[in-house]
C-alpha cells in the first residue's frame, strides 16, 4: 500500500516490550522502566493478527523490536506464527546479543533471517559505561552466535556519539574488513531520555568519511548509505537522521508494545489498535499509512523529536 506521497511501505517494526537487560543512556532513563502490567501489553496472538493484516496490505519485512525483543516470553513461537504468513518475504530481530548464546539456534529454526546487534563500542569500560552496567564480552559472544547460526548477514548498529566512541570510527569499520557485516554509524538522535548530552556528542555522519577517506560508495536501497572499505568483506553503512534526511526513501510504520501504530518515528501521533480485528484493524493500518507525514521535523542538539516516548518504548 502507498502513503499520499506515494511511498510503498513495506516494513513493520514491532516492539515485544519496552523492558531491556540494559539501560542505554541515549534509549532509556538510568532507572531503567517499570514492568506494565500485562493487560496494557499487546498478547503474543494479538501481534499476530495484527502482522497478518499489515501483510495484506503489502507489508513484506517485519523486525521484532523492544526494549530487548528476546526478554519476551513467547518469542519463540511467535517467530514461528509470523513466518508461516503468507506473503511475508523477511522477518528480523534487533538485539542487544546478550541472549544470542542461548538462542540464536533456535530463532533460526523459528524462522528468523537474520539480527541487527548494538554496538557502540570495542572497549569494555565504555561498555559497561554507555549500557550502564553491560558487558561487552556477553555481547561479542552473541555476535559469534548469530554467526554461527547463520542469522546472517549480520548488520551491527553503531551510535555515533562525539567524544564517547568518534575515536573508535577506524576499529569499528575494520571489522568489516573480514566478516561480511554491515557496520552502520547512526547519528545520535536527540529524542526521549539524551537531554544529558551536549551539543558535541550530535556528530554528523560525514565524519566517518573524514576519517575513513578509503572508503568507497556502494550501490544499495533503504536508508543506509552503503560504503566499502578496499577489499573489505563487508560494508559500512552511514544513517544520518540530522545531517542528511531520509524521508524520501521511508517505507515504514511501527507497532508499539502497548498497541499503539506510529506513523512516524518523531512524531507525536499514534494509533491504538488494541482490541481490533478485522476490518476495523485493517482500516486503522490504512490509516497509520495515509497518516505518514511527508517528513518530519527539524532535529538537531538544540531541537529535540516530537516524540513523546523513549527509544525502548517504539522500538528501534
């Protein structure tokens, strides 16, 4: 289905919960979020019926979101519902991989493609320091665990935070140089709970090619830019929401965990589906789609998102 700017969308994310095994500074408060009590979560069979009627209306890429989308009980077999749609082309997990050890085998057999794994840093004490309390070794452990289930190809999500990890752009890109991954540098968005970072920590992409003048551009849709270090293996991607928008090429709506339709990511209007069915969800799907904005607004270290949720409450 097309949007009144006559954007195919696509692709729908939806968040399990906003509950995460980590407290991202630029994702979530430092206390971390209350555990809402079930009724006000979407059940495992309402998702479901939701993804089936967003994949009658053209959806053909869903991503499984949270907070961290493998804290959700149920996981599992809803992986397993959602691939068995038919007309569903790709369904895909966003994670933070401290769980992957124990599950990566099993999410490909419940029909998952691949992951996209967080990591904003090669150092252990910016680690433990950025996630409030993660360790890094957990997390590279998952990553070899989505390698070895074939959760591939793997794409690992990188913030680009000035004077946090800008340093590292050099050692970050170079894992691609052997394992054919996609290492994307995201610039930081002011939304939610980054109101803690200064005006130097919202670094333009357009660094990474300052301090990456090697890389080449390669060909490639969505909305990464895609680059390739000299006969690298993998890719670099750059994802600019400040410095470059990116509108143009959006094919996506998100599912929040309390049921809510986001047309846009910064915007503050969202949809309730909760308790719908039918025709009466298909129509509210019609609208979330119809309702995307053009663009949205002006974002920068001094204009923040309009969006009234943290990150881990929509779902990266």
């Amino acid at each position: 289905m097309k949007d009144t700017f006559e954007r195919e969308i696509t692709y729908l994310r939806i968040s399990l919960t906003d509950l995460c095994n980590l407290r991202c500074a630029y994702c979530m408060p430092p206390e971390g979020v209350k555990k809402k009590p079930r009724e006000q979560i979407l059940s495992l069979e309402e998702i479901a019926g939701i993804a089936r009627e967003a994949v009658g209306l053209g959806i053909k890429k869903i991503r499984l979101t949270g907070g961290e989308p493998l804290l959700r009980p149920g996981v599992l077999p809803l992986c397993r519902e959602l691939r068995r749609i038919p007309g569903l082309r790709e369904l895909t997990l966003t994670t933070n991989g401290l769980l992957l050890p124990g599950m990566a085998g099993e999410l490909r057999d419940a029909g998952v493609d691949r992951v996209n794994i967080s990591l904003d840093t090669l150092d252990p004490e910016k680690y433990r320091r950025i996630t409030r309390g993660g360790c890094l070794e957990e997390a590279l452990a998952g990553l070899q665990a989505a390698r070895a289930a074939d959760l591939t190809p793997l794409k690992l999500n990188c913030v680009l935070i000035g004077g946090f990890n800008d340093d590292e752009i050099p050692a970050l890109a170079a894992l691609t140089e052997r394992e054919p991954v996609e290492v994307r540098f995201i610039e930081l968005m002011p939304i939610g709970d980054t109101a803690g970072f200064g005006p130097e920590a919202y670094l333009p992409c357009q660094t990474v090619l300052e301090r990456l003048p090697r890389l080449e551009p390669v060909e490639g849709a969505g909305v990464a830019e895609r680059f390739r270090l000299p006969g690298a293996a993998g890719t670099v991607g750059l994802i600019r929401p400040l410095s470059r928008c990116f509108c143009a090429q959006c094919d996506r709506i998100r599912l929040t965990a309390d049921g809510r339709l986001k047309p846009c990511l910064h915007s503050r209007e969202e949809i309730s589906v909760r308790g719908l069915h039918g025709p009466a969800l298909r129509r509210r799907l019609e609208q979330a789609i119809l309702r995307k904005p053009a663009r949205h607004g002006e974002l920068s270290a001094s204009v923040r998102s309009s969006s009234a949720r943290d990150m881990n409450r929509i779902g990266g």
